[in-house]
C-alpha cells in the first residue's frame, strides 16, 4: 500500500462533503464494505473517481480513470444508464470478464446511474461480500437507486445554483466509512453539539484521558487539552470543519503530553442534504501506544502482529513486528503501511492485499525483505530475507501475521502446503509457496491484457490496450511501438515522450545499432535501470532530459518478427525476475495482436474499396436542385457498413432514397449494393414510390441475406417543388423551411424491409419550396447509446437551423456543402463511432429572374 494519499491538501468544499455523505449511507444502508462515486471529468468520455470509502486509494489506482466505451459495469451502467448488478464472482466473470480478471476475488458489487433530470453525472458503487442468490441484492439495490437519486437531484441543484461544475479531474478523495464494530485496544467516544457547545464523553475516555467526569470535557476547548494539550488547536479546527460536513478523511495523530500519540477520528451524524446548519460531530481517540496487557501479551509472541484499517494505515504493532518490518513501534502507528514498509508496493504483493481487502478468506504469501542499512540483523533471517505475511481480513480491520520464512507455522488448516511441520517451504520455490498456493492474484495481468487485445483489432486499438492496461500497472509514462515493414521500423504509437523526440528513429533499418533495434535481431528483451545504464550501452542514442529506466521488447509473433515495443519510467526502478518474465509474456500477446492488426488492416482496405465502389461517385443533378451527400464509415468492425444514400434521375423528376443495412462489414456493404441497384433500376422506370419500396422488400425477401433494412424514398419535382415520400422504419426527414424554421416531418410509414412480403409502404406529400433544405440520414448520426433517438432527431434539428441561417460572418452557411460539414462535424471528430453515417441534404434553387 503506497503512501499518504495527495488529496489530504486539498480543500474539502460542497461537492466533496456531498459525494463523500452519499457513500458512507450507501455503505451502512446496502450492507457493503466498501463503494465510491465516479463522476465524468474534463476530457469527454472519461470517468474518474471522485470519492473512495474503505478502500486504500493508492492500491487501487488502476481503476482511478475509466473510458466510458471500455466493457466494465462502470462504464456500462454510465453510458447506457442501466443498473448493474453482479452478486458474485461467477456472475463478474460471466458479463465482464476483463473486470474479473482485474479483480479475481470473491466480492459482489452493485453500480447505479447518478441522473440529474436528464443529465447523467456520475456512478454511485458498492462493494459488498458475494450472494450466491442475486435476490438478496435486490433490496439493498433499491436503497442505493433511492441514494442515487437524491445524488443526482442535489447535484442538479448544486449547478443551478452557480456552483461548481459536476465534474472531477483530481485524484480521489479517499475516505473512511463508520466503524460497523468498536475498535479493539484503549479508547473512548464522545459527542459535541454545536448549536449547544457541549461535548458528552462515555466513561472509557475519561478513563483513557485519566480525568474524572465533569466539566474538565464538557466544552470542545476542555477536550482538545485534555486529549492533546500541544495540538488543541488542530483538534478544535478538525471540530469545526467537522461540523460542516468536511470531516478529515484519515485519522488525526495527535500526541499526548508524555509523547504518545493518539488517532482522533471524527464524523458526522448521518445525513444526506448538505445545509449551512452546524451538525452534531461523533468522535473517537483511540490510543495505540504501548504498555497495556494486550501489548504485553502480544510481545510474547514469536510472530509479529500488526492491524491496518481499510485505508491502509497501521493501527497496531507488536515489538516483532516492527523488527520484521524494520521500523519503530511508535513510527509504524498511524502510517501508511507502503510508506513504512515499501518493498511491499511490488504488484505481486499488493494483488494479495487487494485479495485480503475485496474477500472474506485470509490470505498467505513470501514477500522478499531487503537488508535496513544499519539496522540491527535478525539471526533467523537468511538468504534473500524472505518474510511470511498472513492478512486474515475484518469489517474494520485486517490483522496481519509477519514470521521469517525459515520458521512458519502452518497458517491455516486448509492451505494446502502440503506438510505438517513447523518448518514451511522452500520460499524461493515455486511448488510449495504459500503465495503460489493460495492465490491467482499475481497472474491477472496478462490475464487482463490478453483479454483485452481479443477486442482490439486495429493497430490503433492495440497500442490503445497497451496503454490503458500495460503502462499502469507496473507504473510507466511512456511507450512507443515500432512495426516493421521492408526491413525497416516505423513508428505505430507514441505517448509519453517529449514532441519530435522519437522522429530520428523513423524508418530506421535493422542494421542500426539501437536498443529498439536489437532486441528484435536477437529476440532478447533489454532493461535499463537508469539512463545512466543505457547511455553506457549505447554511448551515441540521444537521450531525453527526464531521468528513469527504460525496457527495450521484441515483438515476436510465431517466430516471425513484428516490431519493438520501448516503455519508460519517469523514474530509475529496478525490474525483479517475475517483472522480466512478465514483460516478456506481454510483448508476445501484443506482437500477435499487432500481426492480426496488420492482416485486418489489409483486409479492410478491401472493404472499404468494394464500399467506395458501390456508393455513388457522383449524384444525379438539375438546374433547380442541389444535393450533397455525407458518409462516415462506423470505427468499429471492419469500417464498413450498409448506409447508403442516392439521386436519381426518375422520368422528369428527381429521386432522392437513403438507407440502412442492418449490421457492418462486408455482407452489410455487398447487400447495400444489390439494394441500391434495386432502388435505382425502379427510379430510373419511374415508378411510385409505394411500388419502388414495395419492390425492393420483395427482392430483399429474395435474396434472404439475414439481414433487415430501413429506407426513405422520396421523388421530387424540381419546377413545383411537390415531393412523394415513403418511409420503410426509417427515421423521418427534418425540413428547413426558407425563414430558417424546422421541423420534423410527419411520415407515416410501414416496417423495415426483409421482414414482411405484404407490408404497405404509405405515400406522403410534401412541399420543398426554394430556399428550403430537406435533410435525409441515418440513424447512426442521431443515435447515441443509453439515450432516446428523438432527442438525437431534435438535436440534429435544432443543428439544421443554426448551419442553413444565412447570417452574415458565418462562412459557408449558405452553402449547402459547408450545412452539411457542420452537421457531420461532431461525429467525424467522434473516435469511437459504433455506427455508420449517411446525410444527404436537397434544397431547390430560387427560378431565374427574366433578363430585361
């Protein structure tokens, strides 16, 4: 567990002591032992974690950030506001798997929609022990939908208020929830309201603070001397802060006037509304120090003992186990355990404290201790100073065992070591190590990224993984991937690295003598513990200023070489043999996604061609009409689909159709093709077009593709302005008329096509007159997931009549090109688009004015 979380400097203000209000009664209402509340953040489509309660933040960091488009209950509860409810483990791995790999403990968890009127903020979430029966999650389900709800309703009112913005860019505010038991070891409680001033202690804090009931702490000035004298004015401020709804989110270490330190905890009385109104404050001291008969006793053990909180500080420590840890008694009290002990921030060894701290079973593991310089040496620590650490969880705290690994007693009666003695295995073995035994934890990494690389197909979308997955957990800021082609290596993705600093490398060949060359020629990783390190292996590579370690990965896939894959440290660290071996195993799952990348990018290179073939490379024009067609291929897939749109020329008039496939890739794009033949062939014999849609379900009835289609066929006359409409399931046209009014037309039509032979297909009549654009398009422009499409078709409308006002300064609005640009342009900056886009847009020109 790393350090002191950094958002204890920050200023606690309205929307954190709100956040943080909702999830401690989330928490004690759903009977769950942890929960949080994530929000969206400045960069669109991102989550980020706003408030954390019973849970250390620094180890579970990995999900701080979390892309709303990733397949998590998070992202999916937000975008497609939906509850999600998982009551075990079996049920995580079944819907989400890449989150079940991630976290691959027995924990249930519950994850609702935080909506404000129709604006949706956040995610509230709860972790809580797994349910074999997911009824029995239904209540507290409804309690966390009821919290929801009064999240999101005070958050509609903080932003009409003029408050801050509802979103989150900073770290999470970590925090701990009320105590569901009474802490062990010396300690008192006491109450203070403000509107009274008066402060009631129970008996135990008298007997802690060793003063008699009575006035000596009736008053908050009274309490703070008589807990701690030297820092009354820090408790009395904690008070008042308290009051108010800004509770401290970690315990305040105070000292005594011996020296000793206390931890004071405070919270608030239960309430969901944040007010101005002071509330009454509950706190507890608690004093950890030495010398009572529970300290006696412990310090007769031959095992250390230690407790840490849900936050990961330590409460408790026995003389041995401070010696195993290397620590003082009195230092290790009230810090966090990665600060006093961090050769225990190795990932390996936090996987098992996130087990401890998600799962109701114990859990044992070998952690390697590095020799203290100048520090007293154990005699029975030897070779590599192995430790046995044993963390049998609670509801408040987890007690910790700590023995030198060459003395363990068996830990458990069912932990399947294998053997009876007193003598535990072979640390350095893989066959009989408690970690190795008793928990999976260590292997979810690749785990992870092997699962999500089955959903990347793109390059692009690979080096994505990578970068979301790989860097973050072992804690880089930098990567680069080369591939390679003609004997050369280009530069697939960069992130991380100082603007134009990688453009020397481009194109190098295999001859150059560079790390990244290298280690693909020889198929040997390379790791550089420093820039020092690396600058004396390669004496003439430019260097950038920032200090760190680099590792150097050959992309090998199937004996054949893919590319090279550089990540870098902002900071020297050393690489462990389990580190190397892992990295290793990586780059081999990246170099096969990025072979499959490269064979799918030809292949949609393919596509696309057939695609570009068979949409119109020019529409059919006339004197009084003009039309302009958009297409936006979907992002995911192969980037084809079945949009497409058309003019033809049909007797005297003009025929304007747009439509819809049903599905992507190439069956999507080669039935779109024999449709719009279809389409063209009845317009071009200038049938109606009842009959032209009619004909065109039957041919798709024919053809027996699999596959449904939506269509708008309409036939104008370009001198009257007249046009018959028919509409097959598809959204309906907008109308622009010439003094800058919108409106969605009204166009009864019949279902998609392919489904039924005798459907009906109803004419409408509309009015285009000069000046007027018509807008056609599918549904990919107007639909986004987890919202109603009409509010996407009014969006859009409302769209049209901002791009087609003829206002002066506004280039282009008169064009009807530059209209439909501006209503492509969001979409086309969109990365991710699950759909494909058709537009077509037709406006009639005014008629000439006679000469003379």
């Amino acid at each position: 567990m790393t350090g002191r979380a950094e958002h204890e400097t920050r200023t606690p203000g309205r929307l954190d002591s709100l956040l943080t209000s909702i999830t401690t009664e989330a928490i004690g209402a759903a009977g769950g032992f942890a929960g949080g509340v994530y929000l969206r953040s400045g960069t669109p489509g991102l989550l980020r974690l706003a408030v954390l309660s019973g849970l250390p933040g620094p180890l579970f960091r990995p999900w701080w950030r979390l892309h709303v488009d990733r397949r998590f209950p998070v992202a999916d509860a937000y975008r497609l506001g939906v509850q999600v409810v998982l009551p075990d483990a079996t049920e995580t791995m079944r819907r989400y798997p890449q989150f079940a790999a991630g976290l691959p403990f027995q924990f249930g968890s519950l994850y609702v929609p935080v909506v404000g009127k129709s604006t949706t903020y956040g995610v509230l979430t709860l972790l809580r022990p797994s349910v074999s029966d997911a009824t029995e999650v239904l209540p507290d389900r409804d309690r966390m939908a009821q919290l929801a709800e009064n999240l999101g309703q005070a958050l509609r009112d903080l932003e009409e208020e003029g408050g801050p913005d509802v979103s989150w860019d900073g770290e999470p505010l970590c925090v701990r929830p009320p105590a569901s038991h009474r802490p062990a070891g010396r300690m008192g409680r006491f109450t203070w309201d403000p509107v009274s001033d008066v402060v009631s202690a129970d008996s135990r804090l008298h007997a802690l603070l060793g003063v008699a009931p009575g006035k000596s702490t009736d008053t908050p000035q009274g309490l703070a001397d008589a807990v701690a004298a030297a820092d009354a004015q820090q408790i009395l401020a904690a008070l008042r802060e308290t009051s108010v709804g800004r509770p401290p989110p970690l315990p305040l270490p105070v000292h005594a006037a011996d020296g000793s330190l206390r931890l004071l905890e405070l919270w608030t009385s239960e309430e969901t509304a944040v007010s101005a109104r002071p509330r009454t404050v509950r706190g507890l001291v608690l004093d950890p120090d030495i010398g009572s008969a529970g300290d006696g006793a412990a310090d007769l053990l031959p095992d250390g003992v230690f407790c840490l909180d849900r936050l990961g500080l330590i409460v408790y420590a026995n003389e041995r186990a401070a010696r195993l840890l290397g620590q003082p008694r009195r230092h290790l009290l009230g810090r966090p355990l990665g600060e006093e002990a961090p050769w225990l921030e190795r990932s390996a060894y936090e996987d098992h404290l996130r087990e401890a701290l998600l799962s109701s079973e114990p859990v044992h593991f070998h952690v390697v201790r590095p020799a203290q310089h100048g520090e007293d040496p154990l005699p029975e620590l030897r070779g590599g100073d192995w430790l046995a650490l044993s963390v049998y969880p609670g509801p408040d705290i987890l007690t910790c065992t700590v023995a030198p690994a060459n003395r363990v007693t068996d830990p458990a009666p069912d932990s399947d070591s294998g053997s009876d003695s007193d003598f535990g295995p072979d640390p350095v073995s893989d066959e009989g190590s408690a970690a190795g035994v008793t928990s999976m934890a260590p292997l979810y990494r690749p785990i992870v990224l092997a699962i999500a690389l089955t959903e990347a197909v793109t390059a692009r979308q690979v080096s994505a993984v990578v970068m979301q997955e790989l860097l973050p957990a072992f804690g880089g800021g930098r990567l680069a991937i080369y591939l390679l082609q003609d004997r050369h290596l280009y530069l697939a993705w960069e992130s991380g690295f100082p603007p134009g600093f990688l453009a020397p490398f481009e194109g190098v060949g295999l001859d150059a003598r560079l790390p990244g060359v290298e280690t693909l020629t020889s198929g040997r990783p390379l790791f550089f513990e420093s820039m020092q390190q690396l600058a004396a292996a390669y004496p003439d590579l430019p260097l950038d200023a920032v200090e760190g370690s680099r590792a150097f990965l050959p992309l090998i896939a199937s004996g054949r070489p893919v590319g090279s894959c550089i990540l870098g440290f902002d900071r020297p660290r050393g690489f462990s043999t389990e580190e190397r071996t892992v990295l290793t195993a990586l780059a081999g799952l990246i170099a096969h996604a990025m072979e499959k990348a490269q064979r799918y990018d030809t292949e949609a290179a393919l596509a696309r061609g057939l695609q570009q073939a068979l949409l119109p490379r020019r529409l059919s024009a006339h004197p009084r009409v003009e039309t302009v067609g958009r297409y936006l291929p979907g992002t995911q897939g192969m980037d084809v689909g079945g949009d497409w749109y058309d003019v033809v020329e049909s007797g005297d008039g003009l025929a304007l159709v747009i439509g819809d496939v049903q599905g992507h890739g190439v069956q999507a794009a080669a039935t779109m093709g024999q449709l719009r033949s279809a389409v063209r062939a009845f317009a071009l014999g200038d049938r109606p077009p009842d009959e032209v849609v009619s004909g065109t379900n039957h041919l798709l009835i024919d053809l027996d593709p699999g596959l449904f289609a939506s269509c708008c066929y309409l036939r104008l006359d370009p001198l009257t302005g007249v046009a018959q409409v028919a509409r097959a399931g598809h959204p309906p046209p907008i109308l622009r008329y010439p003094d800058g009014r919108t409106h969605v037309l009204d166009i009864p039509g019949g279902v998609v096509l392919g489904v039924d032979p005798q459907a009906h297909y109803p004419v409408t009549q509309v009015q285009l007159d000069p000046g007027a654009v018509l807008a056609l398009y599918t549904d990919g422009l107007v639909e986004q997931p987890g919202a109603d499409i009409d509010e996407g078709i009014t969006a859009l409308r409302v769209a049209l009549a901002r791009a087609g006002a003829p206002a002066a300064g506004r280039p282009g609005a008169r064009s009807l090109a530059g209209v439909a640009d501006r209503l492509t342009a969001r979409a086309r900056h969109v990365a991710d688009r699950p759909d494909d886009i058709a537009l077509l847009l037709a406006t009639r020109r005014p008629e000439p004015r006679p000469h003379g």
